[in-house]
C-alpha cells in the first residue's frame, strides 16, 4: 500500500520550516506593522500641521500693508497741511488708526515668533512704534503740521524701520519655509522608509503564513497517509491483504447499492479449504499460512478478474466473495464452479506440491431489499452441506437446507438434555444364522424426540458427534447394553457400535472391560463393531484397541464394509473376526449379477482372512437364500426382525425359540 | 496727554498706557454717527449706528485669537442675527475693512452661529486701532475647525460696509 507522505523539497523545507516553528513571530510583525501605520499617520499629521500654519501669511503680508498705510497716513496728512478742514482731518485720524492698527499687528499672532527669533525685528518694531506713538500724540492734538519738515522726518525713519523690519520678515519667513520644507521633507523620508518597512513586514508575513500553511499541509499529508495505514490496517488481513469482515462489508454494501440500481441479484460465495487442518498438522503452521497466502492470491486474481465482485477473508480458511450476478453474465453457478475449480489446481508450498482443494456453498437473491448477512449464513449453510457430500463439492442454497439446518440445529439443543430426561434409548435387532436360530442382538441408540417421534441415529449421531455428546452417549449405550444383556439368554450375543470417536480414546479397551465388569457379561458375548472410516480416522491407536480388546476375549467386527473405501490392506490391517457386509449390496443382490459376484468376492475374502460374514440389512426371503447360498453366515434386517425395546426382544426371543426362526431354508 | 515727551521716554509712556490708560479707556465712548454701511441689490443703501446695531440680538464669548496675547471676551451680534436683520439669506455677503480688505461670507455656513459681530472687546467699545469699530470674531476655542485659515480670513476687522446679493 502505498503511504504516500507528501514531503517538500528538503531544501525548501528548512527555511519555511524554521520560519514556521516560531509562532511568536507573525504576531511580532503584526505588532510592527500596527506601530509602522501609526508612525505614518503622525507623521501625515505632523506634516498637515505644519503646511496648514495659519495666518503665516501676515508675515509676509502685514509690513506692507503697514507702508502702504504710512504712505496714506503721509498722503492724508499733506493734503490736511495743504487745505486744512474738518473733513481732511478726520481722513488723518482715521488713516492713522488704521497705522496704528497695522503697527500692533506687527507683534500679535504670526509676528510673535518672528520678534522672538530676531533682535533686529525687535528694535526695528520698537523704534517704528516710537515714531508711530509721536505721530499720535502730535496728530490727535494736530499740533505737529506747522513744522512739514519734522513730520517728513518721522515718516522717513517710520518707513526706513518698516523697511528693516520688512526685510527681516522676509529672510525669517524664507528661513522657516526652508526649515519647513526640509522639515516635511524629512518627515516624508521618513514616510517612505516606513512604507517601505511597512510592506516588508507585511510581505514577510504573507510568506510566513504560507510557510505556515505549508507546513499545515505537509503535517496533514503525513497525518492522513498514517491514518490510511491505520485505516488499511484495521480494514485488511494482516496475513493475506484480504478485506476483512469489517471492510468486506463496506464493500459488499456498495455492491449491493450498485446491483440495486441495475436490478441485478448479488450472489455470496462461502469457501472452506478441504482438509486444512491436515496440512497444517502435517506441513506445519508456516506451511498452513502459506498456503492460505495461495488461496488468497487465487481469490484475488479470480474476483478482480471479475466486474463488481469484493473478497473478504473471515479467518482461518473461511473465505467468502460476493459479486452482482446478472441476468445476461455467468450465472452464480458458473461462478462457484469456476472457485471450485481454480482452487483444486495443486499448490507448490516449500517445496511440497499440495493437491488440495475446498468446498463451495453459494446463494444468490435479488440485491434490492435483500440482508447480506443472511446470504451470508445460507451461503454457509451449503457451504456445510458441500462438505458433508465430500471433498470439492459445490451446493448452491435451497430453501431446504435451511429447514434441515433449523431441524438440526433444534436437534442439537435437544439433544443436550435428551439424555438426561431419558429420551435416548437402546433398541435391539436381532442376528440370526442363516442356518438357524438367534446368535446375537445388535444394540441400536434411538432418540424418541418429543415433537418428531423416532429418530435414527444416522440423523441424530452425526449432530451427537458436532455437538461433542458423542462420546457420553456411546459410553452409556456400552454399559447400558452390557446390562441389558445380561437378562437375554446366555447364549445370546451383543454387538455395540463403537464410534470414532471414541476409538480416539486412549483408555477405550479399559473403559470397555470395565462396562463388562460392572454388568458381570462374559467377555465372549461380548462383540464391537467399528466402521472402516472410524479405523482411518487414527490408524495406530484402532489397531492397538483391536489387539487389546481382543486380547481381553472381545471380538472385534468390520462395520459397514463396502460404504467406504473397502480397502482390502484394512482387512489385513485390523484383524477382526467378522465383517458386516453394507446394505446397500445386498438390495440389489437379486437383481443384479455384478452385486452378487462382489458378494461372493467378499464372502471368500472374509473366509480367506478366517472372517466370519453378516449380511445388514436383509429384506427378503430371496435374499436371505441367496446369501446363504453365497456361504454368509450370518443376516440381519426387516425380513427377521426389526430393532425392537428390551422387552418386546425378549418376548421375540422366547417366542422364536418356540417356534423356531424364520429360516432361509 | 497732551506734554512733548522726548523720544526715550516715550516707551514708557506706551508701557504705563496699558495700565494707567485703561481707565481712561472705559470711557471710551460709543462711536457717533453711521458706521456702517449696506448695499443691497433689492433695496436702497443704508447707513446704520453703533446704536442701531446694539438694539439687535447679542451675544458673545471669550476666546484667544492669533491678534491678542491673553484669552479676550467679545460682544456683539451673533452672526446669523446680523445677516438676517441685513437681509441676507442665501449665497454670500461681501464684507470691506477700513484697510482695504474684502472679503465674502457664506450665508448659509452653519458655524455663522459661532461667531459674532462684535462691538465691545473687554465690555468697551473697540477703537478702530483695536480693530473696531466692528470686528468679525469666531469662538475659536470652541472649535478647532475654526482654527484654521479659512476663518481666520473671514475674521474681518474695521468693517466699514456690507454688500448682500
């Protein structure tokens, strides 16, 4: 998978990286840029300030006025000297005033800085307002004009002053607009460097905001690849990559949403590898892991090499795939057949070449409104029934089964408590020799279910033997039996099925001569049947039960030969002393030529290997002379007796003796 | 007043006015006669008194101006009263100085209502030396926007006459 954690350039990285560790710094220049605003705008003011000096004009302005107005006050006066009147005096008095007026400006508002920075405005202004003051005293008495010559005098140093002072106006007026203007200068200067600062900082805080995001963005990257590790991890098996139950689901969820919208069915595929845990227990786990590892790689290619279909692994070697079944694609048989198929071809594992393969249940509905885990338990219920018929089976689902699985599962709730309340109960079928008379009884375990009547142990012992109940239950029906016997006529034998189970025992010969010793039953009368499957399952460990059991005067019989593989090297293998030919030979022993030969090949076999031969299941007259003829000794089935209670055997058996058996003769 | 005072003492003459003439100040009397001046399209020039323009509303203030040392108190007629009693109601008023100065004010400028046409300066009647006999005053404490030259220059002293639109 791929983690893909975005990283920059390394190179790149580092700057922007140390940049970014420091989170004190785009505050600071935040802070920067706010002081470098406030410093533009005070400098923006401090310059407006100093532009919009009011009234500073007046310096410049007022001196002369001030001339101009002695010059009028002159005018006024000579034409009072030259046509004295009250008329003309009043245009003096009033032009003076407005001199005097002018003269006290010269001080006031702008004019103030003006005498403060200059001595020579100073004087200047005091000795013109000396003039001024004599010009009042001598016009408001009109006393001067007899003397031209004086008053001419005055105005010539009036106006000489007002000259100076003028002058001086000037060159301050020139010296502060200077200093002004290299003032605002200055100021502006600083403006710009602070603009300038402005900008860096805030430039500077732009790419610090984007290293930061980058940053941001690599953290998340690295962030969200960990967590899609994480999430694979949580959503995958460890072991084969596989979806597991989880994830498998998810994806399952879209695939129904998806055959929904195209009104499609979607099919469940459930596989079980056959015989895992004898690989396992042969090759070893590493080797069982390995092998899954194929089995998976298989699935893997197969469901991707189909359209719409997801994989999971549930454990183990539990595998489902689901896919959307169309009406005009391969339909879910083609697709269970083709897992069933591909699997079987032989896996090479550490060098071994393992020829395996596994079991296939399906099922298929609708995918509109249809509950996946339910496909999912019924696909499991084929899946269980493809293993019952055998290896490298396929069972699509049938409503049946579901009923049989109900009824099984009931069965097994049941039979929990069956034995304690009694239901379990031992019923016996009489053997007979086919030359006459009654040689021993079979005791056969049935279950008298409340609510379905009689049960065969074909029915409930396999559910026995699930549910682990088998063993208790064959314990007790040895020592029950071993009871009953002992209230049949001496000379009657028993046989008593031992399971496989139970064969697995380590003590099963003492657990056997134990029943024997607690029911008093001679060892003799004594005989168990084993089934040639029981014998496969653990091959040593049978054989030393036969050799103990015989060894302590029980017989031993060959069950049911001829419904499996009826090997021969068995027969050989396991020295029993008489083998039990299956049913399903006999029912065609009349019609069929070929039945009978094997019959016959048997029954010298059995002779060859001192065996003696009973044929199970005997319906017929015709059969029963047929078998005989063959050289069977002995016969059991409908046409003698069926298996009959304890009471009812007994009765049968003083009624037989009475009369004398049914005979094939 | 009347004696010849020689040139250097004639500075202390002036220093002792400002204190010893004051007195002699407060009794400085209302101007006599017209003093003013007003020209309208609409009706025929008129001429009005000190005591004519007394008898309008008042109203008055103290203020510092860029023309005084010290915080000085002005009466006279707030400004809106005297452009209503004129005649004027809208566009601008041409106001002349004794000096020569001219000057037009808004009628409509709502900080009229911060000035005064004042006549008394100090509760005396202004001479035209002090800028009287009318003078143009804003309360420019009261209001920075006034310190500035644009009512500096409306700030029209000796006003000799009135021109309304």
């Amino acid at each position: 998978m791929a983690a893909a954690v975005a990283l920059d350039n390394p190179k790149r990285r580092t700057m922007a990286a140390r940049a970014a560790r420091m989170p004190w710094l785009l505050p600071i220049i935040l802070l920067v840029c706010a002081i470098g605003l406030a410093a533009i705008a005070k400098l923006q003011r401090d310059i407006d300030t100093i532009n919009a000096r009011s009234s500073r004009f007046e310096i410049v302005a007022a001196t002369p006025r001030a001339l101009f107005e002695a010059d009028e006050t002159r005018l006024a006066a000579h034409a009072y000297f030259e046509k004295p009147g009250e008329e003309a005096a009043a245009r003096l008095k009033q032009a003076f005033e407005i001199l005097y007026g002018r003269m006290n400006d010269l001080r006031a508002g702008a004019h103030r800085e003006l005498h403060a920075a200059s001595e020579v405005a100073r004087s200047t202004h005091e000795r013109a307002m000396d003039t001024v003051e004599t010009l009042d005293s001598e016009i408001q008495s009109l006393g001067l004009f007899s003397r031209h010559e004086r008053f001419d005098a005055l105005f010539v140093d009036l106006v000489h002053n007002l000259q100076s002072f003028a002058a001086e106006g000037l060159r301050f007026h020139a010296a502060r607009s200077r200093a002004d203007y290299e003032r605002v200068q200055k100021l502006g200067w600083w403006q710009v460097v602070l603009t300038a600062a402005l900008l860096v900082s805030i430039s500077s805080s732009l790419l610090l905001a984007l290293a930061q995001t980058r940053r941001l963005r690599a953290a998340h990257a690295a962030a969200h690849g960990l967590s899609q590790k994480y999430a694979y991890l949580a959503n995958h098996d460890p072991m084969t990559g596989l979806a597991n139950r989880r994830h498998g689901l998810d994806l399952v969820e879209r695939l129904i949403a998806r055959a929904e919208a195209e009104d499609a069915e979607i099919g469940v595929v459930c596989l079980d590898v056959d015989r895992f845990k004898q690989v396992n227990d042969t090759l070893g786990h590493a080797a069982g892991d390995a092998l899954i590892v194929a089995f998976a790689e298989r699935l893997r290619a197969m469901s991707e090499s189909w359209t719409d279909a997801a994989l999971m692994r549930l454990g183990g070697d539990e595998f489902v795939l689901s896919m959307i079944v169309r009406a005009d694609g391969p339909q879910l048989i083609d697709y269970a057949r083709e897992v069933s198929e591909r699997l079987a071809d032989a896996y090479e594992i550490e060098g071994h070449v393992v020829s395996i393969g596994a079991s296939v249940g399906a099922t298929s509905r609708k995918a509109a409104g249809c509950r996946w885990m339910r496909m999912l338990a019924q696909a499991d219920i084929a899946l269980r029934h493809a293993k019952e018929r055998g290896r490298g089976q396929i069972a699509l689902y049938e409503k049946g089964m579901f009923e049989t699985e109900r009824r099984r599962h009931r069965m097994e709730q049941d039979l929990r408590f069956a034995m304690e309340r009694g239901e379990i109960e031992l019923h016996y079928q009489p053997i007979v020799a086919l030359g006459g008379g009654l040689k021993r009884v079979e005791a056969l375990l049935r279950w008298r279910h409340p609510d379905y009547g009689m049960i065969s142990p074909t029915d409930f012992l396999p559910v026995a033997e699930d549910a682990g109940l088998i063993l208790e239950m064959g314990e007790w029906a040895l020592r029950a039996a071993c009871r009953d016997a002992m209230r049949l006529p001496a000379h009657i034998g028993l046989s008593v099925n031992l399971s496989a189970a139970q064969l697995i025992r380590v003590d099963m010969a003492e657990r056997v001569r134990d029943a024997l010793a607690q029911s008093g039953l001679p060892a003799r009368r004594l005989e168990v049947e084993i089934t040639e499957i029981a014998m496969m399952r653990n091959e040593a460990r049978v054989a030393r039960f036969i050799a103990e059991a015989t060894a302590s005067g029980v017989s031993v019989a060959l069950d049911d030969f001829g419904a499996g593989y009826s090997s021969i090297g068995y027969l050989r293998r396991f020295p029993c002393s008489r083998l039990k030919i299956d049913p399903s030979f006999i029912q065609d022993v009349e019609r069929d030529p070929e039945a009978r030969a094997v019959v016959r090949a048997v029954v010298s076999l059995a002779h060859a290997l001192d065996m003696s031969v009973t044929a199970e299941g005997v319906e017929t007259q015709g059969q029963a002379l047929l078998l005989a003829a063959e050289g069977c000794e002995d016969a059991q089935g409908f046409f003698f007796a069926r298996p009959m209670p304890l009471s009812a055997l007994i009765d049968w058996a003083t009624r037989a003796e009475g009369q004398g058996l049914k005979q094939a003769g | 007043m009347g004696a010849r005072l020689t040139a250097t003492t004639t500075a202390l003459v002036v220093c002792l006015a400002m204190f010893a003439a004051r007195p002699a100040q407060a009794a400085e009397a209302a101007p006599a006669g017209p003093i003013l001046t007003i020209e309208s399209r609409l009706a025929p020039i008129r001429q009005m008194t000190m005591a004519e323009i007394e008898r309008l509303p008042r109203g008055g203030f103290a203020t510092r101006t860029p023309w005084h040392d010290v915080k000085t108190r002005f009466e006279g007629v707030p400004l809106p009263a005297f452009l209503a009693a004129i005649g004027a109601t809208r566009g601008v008023v041409t106001v002349s100085g004794l000096d020569g100065y001219v000057v037009d004010l808004p009628v409509e400028d709502p900080r009229n209502a911060q000035a005064v046409v004042a006549y008394k300066r100090d509760g005396e009647y202004m001479r035209i030396r002090d800028k009287g006999p009318l003078f143009i005053i804003y309360d420019y404490d009261a209001d920075p926007a006034l310190q500035t030259d644009q009512y500096y220059a409306r700030s029209i002293w000796q006003i000799r006459s009135v021109k309304v639109e």
